[in-house]
C-alpha cells in the first residue's frame, strides 16, 4: 500500500501525472519543468490516504490536519521528517527522496486549501485541568519561565504566516505527543529550538491541561493564520523569520 501511494508522488509511474505533464509540454513550452496545479492533487493523494481529503484530516484520528497552516511551517516540517528531526517512518519513507523544491511546492499546496473546521469536541478533563491549561496558553508562567503560548501562536491562536502554526483543530491526543516528544528530543525544530525550551518547562499536568484545552476550543476566523503580533516574540525560534509587530507593520 505505502509503495503504491510513494509511486503516486513520482509523475514517472503516476499515468495521469505523466498525462498533465505532456500537455502542458505540448501547451506551455518552456514552463513545462513547473508542476501543474492538476497533477499536484493527484500526487498528494499519497498524503490524503493518511491526513483526509485535501489535508482536512479525519473526524477522531490522530493524523493532525494539514489544509491551510502557514506554508512556511509545513515545509519547515517536510524537511524535519525528511531529515530526521521529526519520525513518523510511514510518511518518512514516502518523502525520503524528495527535493527541497518539491516538498516546498507540496506545502504551498496544502497551506492554499480553504476548508472549514469542524466545531471541536466536548472537553475531555475536569474543570480544574481545563482553567489551568487555558491560564498557561493565555498568560503563561512567568515565575516557571513559561511564556504565554499566544505571544508566539497569536491570539487567536491560528497561527502567523509563515512559520508559525495554529494550536487549534488538532486531537488532543496529538497535541500531547507532540509536546511529549520535544521534551523527550524525539521531535527538534530547527535552532533555536524555542518550543523544545517550553516543553521542558511544563510538567506532564501543564501538558495534559494545555492539550485538553486547546483540543476543545473553536477555531475562530476561518483558522487563517495572523500575519503581525501585538509585541515581539518572546523567543527566537528557528526556521521563522521575524515576526512584525502590529504597530510597527501599521504604520
Ligand atoms: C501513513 C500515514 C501518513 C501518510 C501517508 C502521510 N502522513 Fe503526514 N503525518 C502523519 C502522521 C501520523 C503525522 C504526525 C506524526 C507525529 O506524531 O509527529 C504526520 C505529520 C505531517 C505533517 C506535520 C503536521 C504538523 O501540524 O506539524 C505534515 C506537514 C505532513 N504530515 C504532510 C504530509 C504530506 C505532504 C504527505 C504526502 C507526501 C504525508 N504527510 C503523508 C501520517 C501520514
Ligand atoms: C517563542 C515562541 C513560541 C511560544 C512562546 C510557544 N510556541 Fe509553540 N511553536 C512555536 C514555533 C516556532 C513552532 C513551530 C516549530 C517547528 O517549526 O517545528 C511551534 C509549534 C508548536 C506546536 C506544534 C503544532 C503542530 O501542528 O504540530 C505545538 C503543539 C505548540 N507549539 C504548542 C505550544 C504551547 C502549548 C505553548 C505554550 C505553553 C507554545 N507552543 C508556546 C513557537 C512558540
């Protein structure tokens, strides 16, 4: 199944890849080395097998969503998994082999895809476990050093373009793991390394708390990710430029 769907992302084996490409060789000349928008939806169908249709994601699975997160962070993360900073060994084989180039044109794919959220499920912790997890994603710790996970995520927390992403419309189950395997160094960002810092900060109750919460929560204003914060980042994080500063971007 996994060699079939790896084959999908070759336009060599993939007959209607091969097809799109030839006519617009035929039509385009010159421009026929860019991958048309058509065979591109045929290709990633290797990916929607595990992430929903057009990166959606499933109603209860853990593979997180992919549609429309920042372009910059999903290619951030297909050269993680790529190169070994990140370990899913399913989804690792089938983009092994693949160029920066491609992979950048996959995440530019996924990131245009405008799909609604479906409205989160009921809360799955006590009342206590809920404020606290909400406490530490709006205001942080200061006296843990743990910042408040908005200043980065935004206040929405959907995201800004490009590098950072949403916390919203993913399963509570993955959001834990994932904070679990940065503490553990099971998943790395490029230095610095920011949330590696965080999650080493926050105890297995901070992640409980912070997941059942974030899993809980609508996803406000289509999910679209921001493109300024109200101040600077309290960190640098690798692989993000830069955030602009609202102020600063109004002016
Ligand atoms: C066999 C199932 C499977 C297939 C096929 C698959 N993925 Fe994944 N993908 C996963 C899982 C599971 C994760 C989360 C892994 C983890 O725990 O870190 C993931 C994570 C991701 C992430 C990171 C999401 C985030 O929010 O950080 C991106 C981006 C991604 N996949 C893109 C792709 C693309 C593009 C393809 C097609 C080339 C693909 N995946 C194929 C299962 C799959
Ligand atoms: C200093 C900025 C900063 C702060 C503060 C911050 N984050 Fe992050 N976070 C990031 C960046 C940058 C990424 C993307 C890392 C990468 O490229 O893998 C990220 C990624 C994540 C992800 C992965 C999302 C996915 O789809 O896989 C989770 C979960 C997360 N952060 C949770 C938190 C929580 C919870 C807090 C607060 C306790 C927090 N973050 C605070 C910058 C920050």
């Amino acid at each position: 199944m996994i060699d079939c769907l790896r084959n999908l992302l070759r336009p060599v084996f993939c007959r209607p890849a091969a097809t799109a490409l030839v006519a617009l060789a035929l039509s385009a000349g010159a421009e026929a080395q860019t991958v048309p928008a058509s065979s591109m939806s045929s290709r990633v169908l290797a990916c929607t097998a595990c992430h929903g249709k057009e990166g959606r994601a499933t109603p209860d699975g853990y593979f997180p969503r992919i549609a429309g997160k920042p372009a910059g962070y999903l290619a951030n993360q297909l050269l993680n998994f790529r190169d070994g900073r990140r370990s899913y060994p399913q989804m690792g084989y089938l983009i092994e082999h693949l160029t920066d180039d491609y992979l950048r044109e996959m995440a530019e794919h996924f990131a245009a895809q405008d799909i609604p959220y479906s409205p989160p499920p009921p809360p799955q912790a006590p009342p206590a476990l809920l404020e606290q997890g909400r406490q530490l994603v709006q205001q942080g710790a200061a006296a843990r050093r743990i910042p408040a996970c908005v200043s980065c995520h935004g206040s929405a927390m959907t995201g800004v373009a490009p590098s950072i992403p949403g916390l919203l419309g993913l399963p509570r189950d993955y959001l834990n793991s994932q904070l679990g395997a940065w503490k553990t160094g099971q998943r790395r960002a490029h230095v610095p390394d920011c949330m590696a810092d965080i999650a080493r900060q926050l105890t297995p109750e901070d992640v409980s708390a912070v997941s059942a919460w974030l899993a809980a929560q609508p996803v406000a204003a289509g999910g679209k990710p921001a493109r300024t914060l109200p101040a600077a980042m309290p960190a640098r994080c690798g692989g993000v430029a830069e955030v602009p500063v609202a102020a600063a971007a109004a002016r």
